[in-house]
C-alpha cells in the first residue's frame, strides 16, 4: 500500500487536499503516504534550468522535492523584498506542481546549507546587541517580517489551497545549536501567523538532539550520514514510539572547504542505505539531490570558535545529480534502488546540458583597485562591513602612522582575510583561515598603512554566527600601541560596468576586462588556474570566487547566463599581473591539488 501511495498523483487543480499525521503515518487525502524526496535549492540552479532539474528528479523515481528559502536572497536590504528572477520562489513550487511533484518547504528563518550566515541577511548584524537564533526583540520583530512576506507569496501553494506544499520545516536543526524551546515556540507561532496552516509543520534534529530542538505538538524528523541510518531511528522510534518515521536529510556527499581536498563520498553506503530506510517503509528527504552553486559572494563557512574554514561556490556535495544537472552513477544507482523498492518505473532520464569548450582569451583591459576608490568614512576605529551598510565583498582600512614602527601589527579579530599595504607597497597577507592575527611591519611615521579586508563567507553553523561582522572587529596595534583615526572604504563591487578600464597594465589588486563570443549559448566551466584570488562576473552577473589554493579551479557558467554574440567578462584579483587569459572547459575541475 505504501508503494502505491508514494507515487499518488499530483493533482494540479486548485481543489484543497490534505496532508496531515495519522495514526503515526502521513496521510494525503486520508490515504497513507510514503515522502521520497530530494533537495534542490533554487537559489543555485538558474532559474531556466528549475525545470530541467525537476524533470530530472521525477525521473530518478522522487515524488517530492525539498528546499530551503534564504532570507538574505529574498531580503537583501531591510524591507527591500525580491521575489523576482532567480529569487521567485513561488514560480520554483508551481513548476514542481506542473512536473508532478510535491514540495518540502524550508523557510527557517535559519537554513544553515553551507549558505553565507546560514542564509541570515548581513544587514542584521548592524545592530550591535543583535543575537540571531534567539528571543531577542530585534531578531524576532525582522524574522517576522520576512516570514510574512515569504507566506504572502507561497502560502497560497500549500497543499489545503490546491497546491503543492505539503510540509513546512520549522527552524532548522535547533538542537544542535541550543535547547530554548520558548524561541523555538515562537519560531512556530511566527510561521503559523505567515498564513503557514494548510501544510504539516514538523521539525528536523540530530537523533541525538531531538530532546533539545524538537517541539512537542509536531512531527519530528531526523539527520543523518552514511552508516548511520540503523543507530538513528531507534533513537528516534525511542523518543517518538508513534512516529511518524522520516529522514529530514540524508547526506548522500559533502562539501568542499578552500585549501581542503575535494570530497568524495562513499556511494556504496548510501545505496544500501536508502535501500534499507524504503524497505522499511519510512519517508526520507536526500540531501542534496543536487546541489547546485553558491553563485557570488553566497558560500557559508564553518568555524568553531578558532578554526575557520570557507567554503567553495561550487556545492556540487557529490550528489546524484552533479553541480550543472548531469546524471552521475549514484543518481542511476539511486533510480534504480527507489524502483526496486516502490514497484513503480519511474519517467526515462531527460537528456542532460551539454557543455561546450570556449577558446582561450585574452584580458587586454584593467584598472587599478586603487583607482576605483569610493568616498570614505572617517572614525578612529576600523568599522565593519555591516556599519557601513555593506554585505558582501571587500573593505579598505587607510590611515597615516603618526609614529614609526618596528614590530607585530596586530588585526584583532580578523574576519576574514587581509592584504597589509605600507607606503603602497605589499607586505603580507593575515588569514583567519590559518588563524593569522598580524605580521611584523618595519615603517617610518607618515607612511600610509591600508588594510584591504574580504569577506570570504559568513560562518553558517554553531554559536559562532552569532559574532560574524565582517571586516576587523576588535581594532589595530603597532608594537603593542593602538592605531587609531580611519577611512573606510566600502568595496561591495556591485557595479562593474562603471569601472573605468584602459590599455594600460595593472599590478597589485586589480580588475580586468575581457569578451568572448559565441554562435550559440551552452554550458561551459571557466578555467581561472591563472588566477590568484578574487571574483569572476560574466554579463555584470557576479560568478564566483576564485583562489589558487584549490581544490576548485573551475567556475560553472550556466549557458542561459550567456548570450549570442559578445560576452564580458571581469575578474578582480589581489594578484595583478600582465598577460592573464581564460578559457572555458567541457568539464568542471573540483579536485585540483591543494595548497
């Protein structure tokens, strides 16, 4: 009966149906249910490819999919909402409805994902008595906001008004993060308000954390690995003997972090266990079906205190489906294994992009960073990227040293990375990364000091998120002595078609400008192992960052991004230099050997 029902067709008429808990199962339409899921985020899949992805997911034999919402793509700047392009979630739920497929909806407010700050908008960090996950006034009063926003815009797609939401996540992993169920409460009452009430609202712990992050009038769902299926869902049949049983995430990959080998998974594992949690007629969710990219500046990081790891743009997590759409074996082992175990032969495999070489190309303009210098602001501290009302991107830090110095110049509490410049010249680099606080400085008095800062990625996981301002947080000391009286420089690099670039070459911090052309648009990989670190932007679109450190050294440039024609192409890096090309590859390069 199980395998039948999971494959109950979708109705797409704006007839309301039902999706609730009973008797310990999920129910549609009062009949039992099995969810067989997979995650996409539409954040990092084009949004001309949402379509190609989902007829992909049918075809593996998925009968829902799963996603997160970020509030920081859908509220960049205090009350500026966009629900449009690329952001418009609601068109993402109504072509999974047109392709046959229920939707899992995770609007957090906190999402997690390897997504920068955990999909938290920058800009809430401005205030600085700000404690995100938490009762603060400030904190809910914003969660609010965008909760009732995003519900204006897909509550209306919830199973009980004809659509195809049948689930609702409330928050995200809380257990592993605190145990106050009065915010978690209010994280539920808040969803609720949202017009969220005509799908089952449910939360998703750690089977070893369900005690602290679960709330009690809803459905617990629970995370986990490879091999680690059969020791988690006693927990859970133990904390919850009436169910019903579902895995929220099933990691089938992992993610990459920058100057750490590429990931591989073990397929193995994962297919004996999906096979075991269908055998057992349980509901699960594969995280992620396909992963996608942390298209720009998005890419999350971890940290637990000390320890800061960025990660890459590319989340391709080794998963079923590869970062640009193609079918990899785990995706026709999976197929095959959800087939086995439903009796139901799923639609054939849609035929995948293809990618296509581009010829290398030439960088033949640029233009100093020096010389694309905003107006700054003056304070006697270093301000950080959220006081000047800035996101994403880099800062500068300039002043003149009133003394001479010969010794440590300190960065208290770097985030995340510097260049140090004295009397224009480069000295050093200070990386969070490799937890770095300063370098020795030997400087007459007048010189000119700069501090270039980037934002390498907001961490997304544990307490640490609650300190993430970005730029240099505690100050500067010379030899001990404090140095004080700044101009910040805000360089959020939003506007690239107004850079004014020449012949001339460049050094030093740098952008650059090239073209090329195509007859026809496709998928290709940019290749930017001539780079050293920076970001990419095809079209005035941000791509990408880049690093020589590995492991990623290509850049997944979707073909809809492209046009007939003529192509731009800027790359901004720390390390300038003449004679730079690039080209684009029929095949990503994620595995490069790490520095």
């Amino acid at each position: 009966m199980l395998a039948a029902a999971a494959f109950a067709p979708l109705v797409s008429s704006a007839q309301p149906r039902s999706f609730t808990v009973q008797n310990g199962q999920f129910t549609l339409d009062g009949k039992p249910f099995r969810i067989i899921s997979g995650e996409i985020h539409y954040a990092r899949v084009p949004r001309a490819y949402w379509r190609d992805r989902l007829k992909m997911a049918k075809a593996m034999g998925l009968n829902t999919i799963t996603t997160y919402v970020f509030w920081n793509e859908q509220e960049p700047e205090r009350g500026v909402f966009d629900f449009t392009g690329n952001r418009d979630v609601a068109e993402f739920v109504r072509e999974a409805q047109q392709e046959g497929l229920y939707v899992i909806l995770r609007p957090g407010p906190y999402a997690c994902a390897e997504w920068e700050f955990g999909g938290f908008p920058a800009w809430l960090l401005k205030d600085h008595n700000m404690v995100v996950r938490s009762s603060y006034p400030g904190f809910i009063s914003a969660a609010s906001e965008y909760m009732k926003k995003l519900g204006e815009q897909v509550a209306p797609l919830q199973i009980g008004n004809g659509g195809p939401i049948i689930a609702v996540q409330v928050e995200n992993e809380y257990g592993s993060f605190g145990d106050d169920h009065a915010y978690m409460e209010q994280i539920h009452k808040m969803i609720v308000d949202a017009g969220f009430t005509k799908a089952q609202l449910y939360t998703a712990d750690g089977a070893d954390m369900l005690a602290k992050g679960t709330l009690p009038e809803l459905p617990a769902a629970i995370n986990f690995g490879p091999g680690d299926a059969q020791r988690s869902y006693p927990l859970l049949k133990k904390f919850r003997p009436q169910g019903p049983f579902m895995t929220g995430e099933y990691w089938d990959g992992w993610f990459d972090h920058w100057g750490s080998k590429h990931a591989v998974t073990n397929m193995k594992q994962q297919v004996a266990d999906l096979d075991w949690m269908l055998k057992q007629g349980y509901s699960v969710s594969i995280y992620m079906f396909e992963g996608g990219t942390s298209f720009g500046w998005m890419n999350g990081a971890n940290s637990n205190g000390k320890d800061y790891q960025p990660d890459v743009t590319s989340y391709d997590y080794d998963a079923a489906l590869d970062e640009s759409g193609h079918p990899t074996p785990k995706y026709f082992a999976f197929r095959d294994v959800i087939s086995k175990d439903t009796g139901v032969t799923p639609p054939p495999v849609p035929a995948a992009p293809v990618a296509v070489a581009i010829a290398p190309f030439k960088f033949a303009q640029s233009v100093s960073l020096w010389k694309t210098l905003p107006a700054p602001t003056h304070s006697e501290q270093p301000l950080t990227m959220e006081d000047m009302g800035q996101a994403y991107g880099y800062i500068l830090y300039r002043t003149k040293l009133q003394q001479p110095v010969s010794g440590e110049l300190a960065l208290h509490t770097l985030h995340d990375y510097a260049r140090v410049y004295v009397g224009g010249k480069y000295i050093g680099s200070v990386d969070r990364r490799l937890n770095q606080t300063g370098l020795q400085v030997d400087a007459p008095a007048g010189s000119q000091l700069d501090i270039l800062v980037e934002n390498t990625g907001r961490v997304n996981y544990t307490t640490v998120i609650r300190g993430e301002r970005v730029g240099i947080l505690g100050g500067v000391t010379a030899a001990g002595k404090p140095v004080t009286g700044w101009e910040n420089y805000p360089l959020p690099m939003t506007a690239t078609a107004s850079l004014p670039f020449t012949d001339e070459p460049c050094t030093g911090p740098c952008f650059y400008r090239a073209a090329f052309n195509v007859s026809k648009t496709a998928d290709t990989h940019l290749d930017t192992s001539a780079w050293t670190k920076g970001e990419v932007w095809i079209n005035g679109r941000a791509l990408g960052r880049v690093w020589n450190i590995g492991p990623q050294k290509t850049l997944y440039l979707p073909g809809p991004w492209l046009k007939s024609g003529a192509n731009e192409v800027v790359v901004f890096d720390l390390d300038g230099g003449a004679g730079r090309t690039m080209q684009g590859l029929d095949k990503p390069v994620l595995d490069a050997p790490v520095k």
